[in-house]
C-alpha cells in the first residue's frame, strides 16, 4: 500500500509510522502553543518587572507620588505630576489638531479624490506612519520649533495671550520647544494611524444605504455628516483611541521638543516634560535606588494608562465589526 | 445656481466649503511628508561621502564616518528578526489555525495586541531589567532581545491575519489525502501565505531598525568598532540622537547623514512589503 511512501519503519510496522507522525504532530503543536504561551508570558514579565522595579519608590511616596510636583534627584523627591501632566496635555494638543485632519483625509480618500489617485495618496500618507519617530524629533527640533518661535508663538501670544481665562494658555515667551511644539509632532505622527482606521471603518458602510442617500439627493457632506458617520461611530472613537495610545507613549519625537523641565505650567509655550521623556532623558543617569525606581513607576503609570485607552479602543472597534 | 432655493443653495455652498477642507487637510498632510524628506535630503546629502560608510564615529572636532552604526543597526535588527520570527510565525500559527474562536485564543490575541501598542520605552525598562542589570553591563544581546519583543507581536498578528485569509479547502484537501496536522500547516497552509507573512516581517524589520527609545538602555552606544555582542555597540538611531544633541558642526552633520540614510532605506521596505502584498492581491 503506502510502504513506499511511508519509509523503512512502515516496512516493519504500518503502526509505527502513524505513531511517528503522531510524535510529529504533537511536537509541532506544543511548539506553537510554547510560542504563542511565550507572548502572554513576554507581557506578564513586563508587568511584574515594572512593579518589582517600582516597589522602593511606591513605599516612600505611596498614592501622594500621583499629585508631587516637586521632582529633586538632589534630594530624593520624586513627584510624578509634572509628567503627567505634560503627557496628558500633550496628547490633547495632538488629538485636537490629528482629528479633524485625519477625518479630513479619510473623507477626501473614500469621497472625493479621483480614483486612480486614491491608492497613491493613502500610500503616501500612510508612509508617515513609517519615518522613524527620531526624525520626527529631529525635524520638530530644527525645522518646525524655530517656526513656532518665530511666527506661530508670537501671533498667538499676541493674539490669544490677552483674552480672559484662554490667555493663561498662551501666555509667556515663545520659548519654540514645549508643550504645544511637541503635541504638533505627536499629531503629525498619529495623523496616518487615525486616518487608515478611519478609512477602513467608512468602508464598512453598506454601499447600499450610500448610494440610497445619494439617490435621495443628499450632498456628499450631508452623506457624510448623516449617514457615515453616525453608521461608523464606534469605530471613529476606537480608531482615535488607537492614536491616543500612540500619542501617550511616544518617546523620542516628544523628548527633542519637550524641553524636559519637571514643571507644571499653564501655558502651552513653556517647557515641561512627559512621563516617556522622563525615562528616556534620565534612566541611563539615575544614580540612586529611589530615582530608579521613581523613573519605573512613572512607567508603570504609562503602561496603565495606555493598556486603559487600547481595551476601550478594542471594545469600541470589535463592536463596530460586530454590526 | 440662481434657479435654485436658497435652501438648496446652502447645502450645496456647505457642501462645497466641506469637500474642500477636506482637501485641503489632504494636501497638508502630503505637504508634511514632503517637507520632512526634503529636509532629510537637503541637510544630509552634504554629509554623504564614502567616509560615512567605512570610518567609525568621530570624536567632535574630526573626521569619521558612522560604519560602526551602520554596522549595529543592522546585526541588531538581525539579532531582533531572527529571535522574534520563529516564534511569532508559530504563535501565530497557534492562535490562527489551533485556538480559533476558543475564549483562550481570544484573550490570547488581545494580550499580543497590547504588546503590539506597549510603548516601546517600557520594552526598554523591562530589557534593562531583565539582561542588563543582572550582567553588569549594556550589550548588544539586550539590545537585539528588546527589538525582537517590539518585532514579535508584529509578526504574530500578520501571521494570524494571513492564515485567516488561506480558504479552508486547502486545508481539507490536504487532510483528506492522509497529511499530518503539521504538514497541512508547514506544506500547505504556510506556502499559501508566503508572501503575506514574509511582508509582516518585512514591516516589522522596518519597524525596529527606526526604533531608538528601547536600544537607550540596553545595547547603549559604542563610539568605537565592537563586533563584540556582549558589550555596548553602536546604532544609527541612538548615535543620531547622541549627534543631532551636541553643539559640534561635524557631528550635527553626520546625523543628518544617518537620519537621510535610515529613513530612505526604512521607507523602501515599507514601499517593498506593500508591493509584495498588492501583487498577492
């Protein structure tokens, strides 16, 4: 029958060859479950390292580490309000300019734009999404900050800066690194993952009640404003999820622009810092078991948040598909 | 247009100012992407030379090149594919073909996708942690290891999106003529998604060659030529970081020549990888 193909064992023993790929078999699958136990495995590593790591400085400062402004590696006073507070202003910046933006572009891609040039445009704009985020930081610092310092800072001082209670947000010297400098590179960085997901979502629209609206005489905005995007809504708050998270753990773009003063500032010019800056400026120095430690909360902080925002994306993205 | 309603009228002028911001946040994000390869061209061509690629990195103040950079990033990346592929394609493999629709293969996914967003820096903590503090010192082994833990969620979540994409009929045509499980997977299921989990690690090569943040505390920097894995060694992202930092001319210069070569060779294996994907399609 099969001897041939089955080889010397099956000569001998028809059994032993189905045994033998039966070993086979088993060992293969216990390869693949190893690899894919290996990744759960990687993730729980990262988890209790960042909190072994960070035990020192939790016992010290306990819960008041959250709301410390005060950030002394001279004294050992570690505060992790500074960066928070610089992460989470800087990715408001990057959300409010990355939004409109994106959707724009997702709205031109699937809408307007002729369609031998749909497929070159997305490319190039979801090439964005490829540039190392170093050279975003090397380009914010030597191209784009002077251009804040120069032109866009100025106006908005003078501007802005008299108004009541925005002003205190436009306020200062245009220093041309800080706050907003960064939260533009992080939203020209997040720009190409909002607009792909967004596109991908207004794909799923049935074509069907697309073209019922267009048939009913509906402008393209109106199609938009009334049908896509309410049909799509989840899944436009899970793609912009998706960019926060980015936008949250963003390191080296961040930390050329930043200026990294531990310092919580209500104006958007000043210098601050982010809790990604943080480490990256300051981990390879830390001298001392608290500083380290100091620096691995704030990581452990980052890792919260950032896991919060990615399952709230994942709910909201895994209901939109479920339609 | 003078026929029309004033009602019409609006929504055919809010139709018209909507079409063109929309347009017009197109152009400017064309706009950002040529600005940014413009400014890599124009700065860092004038530090191109042979030196670049032959001489190791300078003190400040004379001449040299970045081959000893050049040299890191690539058996860095090497180091980090070679670990994370195998391991990503069979996890892949696992959560695709074996767990399919099983609770555990969900969870399991979601685990792999918060890997897959987990702020690169925390990588760097956790190699740190886990290699570097224990030996005493910055090597290049860390290095490759915390670039395989960014590449590994990458190639896992290609795999198990190819492997989604091959028709089941394959699979019970070559169940039917008496293949083992694993054959139907290595012969069958793995050749027909070929070129879809050759791009993810394409992409994920593309994706940790740029990466700066988790090399910073774990394989460090090396002013010098090491081929030495178990010491510090030399990347073109930290050393154009440590560069573009100082106020030395020479320096800043070669930078921008790293910044010019490491951008152009990373979008050329994006551009690859997507051309392998659409000739597939």
């Amino acid at each position: 029958m099969t001897m041939t193909t089955m080889g010397p064992d099956a000569a001998r023993d028809p059994n032993a060859a189905t045994r033998r790929l039966q070993r086979q078999d088993r060992v293969f699958f216990w390869l693949a479950w190893g690899s894919a136990t290996l990744v759960v495995v990687v993730l729980l590593g990262i988890l209790f390292s960042l909190v072994w790591e960070s035990i020192p400085a939790v016992r010290t400062f306990g819960l008041s580490f959250l709301w410390t402004e005060r950030w002394s590696p001279a004294k050992e006073i570690f505060g992790a309000l500074a960066p928070i507070y610089g992460t989470i202003v800087t990715s408001v910046i990057a959300m409010v300019i990355a939004i409109p933006l994106s959707f724009g572009i997702a709205i031109f891609l699937t809408e307007i734009c002729p369609k031998p040039l749909r497929r070159p445009i997305g490319t190039a704009i979801e090439l964005l999404a490829g540039i190392p985020s170093i050279i975003y930081g090397l380009w914010g610092f030597f191209v784009l900050a002077p251009l804040m310092q120069q032109f866009v800072q100025p106006f908005l001082i003078d501007v802005l800066g008299p108004l009541p209670i925005v002003g205190a947000l436009f306020s200062g010297a245009p220093y041309g690194i800080g706050m907003l400098t960064a939260g533009l590179v992080l939203a020209i960085m997040i720009l190409p993952f909002i607009t792909s997901v967004t596109r991908d979502v207004f794909q799923t629209v049935p074509v069907m009640l697309r073209e019922s609206a267009y048939g009913m005489g509906m402008t393209t905005w109106e199609v938009m404003r009334h049908i896509v995007i309410p049909y799509t809504r989840l899944g436009l708050v899970g793609g912009v999820m998706l960019g926060l998270g980015r936008a949250l753990g963003e390191t080296m773009a961040v930390t050329f622009v930043i200026g990294n003063a531990h310092r919580v500032k209500a104006s958007l010019m000043a210098p601050g810092t982010t809790i990604s800056a943080s480490i990256a400026n300051e981990f390879a120095e830390a001298s001392g078991k608290l500083y380290s430690a100091s620096l691995v909360e704030l990581g452990l902080i980052l890792f919260v948040i950032s896991f919060t925002v990615l399952a709230l994306a994942k709910w909201l993205i895994g209901r939109t598909e479920s339609y | 247009m003078s026929t029309l309603n004033p009602i019409t009228r609006r929504r055919y002028r809010r139709n018209a100012v909507a079409v063109a911001l929309s347009a017009i946040a197109a152009a400017i994000g064309l706009l950002i992407l040529a600005a940014i390869l413009w400014t890599l061209v124009s700065r860092g061509v004038g530090g191109l030379s042979l030196k670049v690629f032959t001489e190791s990195t300078p003190p400040p103040g004379s001449d040299g090149g970045l081959a000893n950079a050049i040299y890191g990033s690539i058996v860095l990346t090497l180091t980090g594919i070679v670990i994370a592929t195998p391991i990503g394609v069979l996890a892949g493999t696992y959560l695709s073909e074996y767990a399919r629709g099983s609770k555990i293969g969900e969870a399991a996914k979601f685990i792999n996708d918060v890997l897959l967003s987990a702020p690169s820096i925390i990588i760097g903590l956790f190699i740190n942690a886990l290699l570097v503090v224990p030996f005493g010192t910055f090597s290049a082994w860390a290095g490759g290891v915390a670039l395989a833990v960014i590449a590994l969620p990458v190639i896992n979540r290609t795999t198990q999106d190819m492997l989604a994409l091959v028709p089941n009929t394959l699979r019970e045509a070559a169940a039917a003529l008496g293949a083992p499980r694993w054959k139907v997977m290595t012969f069958v299921v793995w050749r027909a998604a070929k070129s879809g989990i050759l791009t993810g690690i394409l992409l994920a090569v593309a994706r940790i060659s740029g990466e700066t943040a988790p090399l910073l505390f774990t394989s460090f920097n090396n002013q010098y030529w090491s081929t030495n894995m178990s010491q510090s060694m030399a990347s073109l992202p930290t050393v154009i970081f440590q560069f573009a930092m100082s106020p030395y001319d020479d320096w800043q210069r070669l930078a921008w020549a790293g910044a010019l070569i490491i951008t152009f060779a990373i979008l050329a294996l994006n551009i690859i990888a997507r051309a392998l994907v659409d000739r597939r399609r």
